[in-house]
C-alpha cells in the first residue's frame, strides 16, 4: 500500500508538474504572439508617421516660400510709397483682382489631423518626445496664422469695397494705374507694417516647425531601418 501511495503521489506531482509547464509555455507563445503583433502595429504606425511627416515638410515649405513672397510683394508697395515713380509691373497680385496676391493660408497638419492618438500609442519614447514638441510647435503656429489670415482677410475686405471699381480693371486689363491708384492710399501704406509683422510671426513658426519636423522624419527612419 505504502509502495501504491508513492507511486500514485509520484505520478500525480508528474501530472501537476507536466501541466504547470503546459500552462507556461503557452503563456511565452501568447506572449510572444501578443509581442509580435505589438511590434506589426507600431512599424505600421511609424510608417504612418513617416509619410505624413514628409507631407508636412512639403506643405509647410510651400507656405514658407508663399509668405516669402508676400512679405516680397509689400516691400514693393512699401517702396512704391516712398518712391511714386517705382516699377511695380513685378507685383504678384497684377491681374489678380484682389489687394494683396494671397488673404487666406492653409497650415493644416496631416501629420497631427491622420493621427490623433499616435502619442498614446507609440512605444518609442524618444518618438514620442519629438511629437509633443510637434504638437507644442504646431500651437504656435497655429496661433500665427489664425492671427494672419484674419488680418489678410479684414484688410482686404476693406480695400476691396473701397478700390472695387480699381481692382476689376486690374483684374480685365492688369493695369498698372489700377493698383498705382490704390497703392498711393496713405492707410494703405500704414496697413503694411501690421501685415509685415503678422508674416514675420507666421515664418518664424513656421521654419520652427519645419525644424522639429525634419528631426521626426530623421529619427522615424532610424528607428525603421533599425526595425528591419
């Protein structure tokens, strides 16, 4: 009986033990399983991240040579005040019907609007360090060309109501006299420099977040290369 007991103990430890490792050999490979699938989303996301990125460098460049050339075209005016007799034939907003080439800018980001929850779910801390300070960066911007655009539109809006007749034959015919004519406006002149601070902001944030940019699409490339 003694002999059964042992036996039976042995064999029952046996059994305990053998499922004891069943059980965890099957927690490693759901494990590694959960691990794998972990590792499929975030090369997804950062694939993501990593196009939408590059979108915003070209976006955001073509807004930094739109203001450039905004900035450009009231340096013309500006000189078309002190000097009456200056060449404006160059001035990008000839045969545009409007005051000033541009008053509105787009700056939405694709990078932040396609992904809304990235921060949240990234792995990689030293990737989501350079989000948060997109996100910071973005704020600023943001703030620039609300205050821009806003200003563009106001002052537009005046001198479209005030200059009408002026900006419909610039717009038939491009002339010269139209916009000579409308330039000439004392309070005109003094709108310039409102307008010339508001685009200085609006680059300055802009080149910022360029900057921050060209840093995430350098570190998403490491950190995808070093994935492969």
């Amino acid at each position: 009986m003694e002999n059964k007991t042992s036996k039976y103990l042995k064999y029952a430890i046996g059994e305990i033990v053998l499922v004891m490792i069943g059980i965890l050999l099957a927690l490693q490979v759901n494990n590694w399983n959960e691990n794998r699938k972990q590792l499929i989303q975030q090369e997804f996301l950062l694939k993501q991240l990593l196009v939408d990125a590059e979108v915003d460098l070209k976006f955001f460049t073509s807004r930094f040579e739109a203001l450039s050339m905004l900035d450009s075209t009231l340096n013309i005016i500006r000189l078309f005040g002190d000097e009456p007799e200056y060449d404006i034939a160059t001035i990008n907003t000839n045969g545009s019907g409007n005051v000033f080439y541009n008053r509105y800018y787009l700056f939405e980001s694709s990078l932040l609007n396609n992904n809304p929850d990235a921060y949240k779910e990234l792995l990689s801390f030293e990737i989501k360090s350079i989000l948060r300070n997109i996100n910071s960066k973005y704020s600023y911007l943001n703030a620039s060309f609300t205050y821009l655009n806003n200003e563009l539109k106001q002052q537009s809006d005046k001198f479209s109501k005030r200059y009408y007749k002026e900006l419909r034959q610039n717009k038939a015919t491009k002339s010269i006299e139209a916009l000579r004519f409308i330039y000439r406006d004392e309070e005109m002149q003094s709108v310039i420099d409102v307008l010339k601070r508001a685009i200085a902001a609006a680059l300055k944030r802009t080149k910022e977040y360029l900057e921050i940019n060209e840093e995430l699409i350098k570190a998403l490339n490491i950190k995808l290369n070093n994935n492969d």
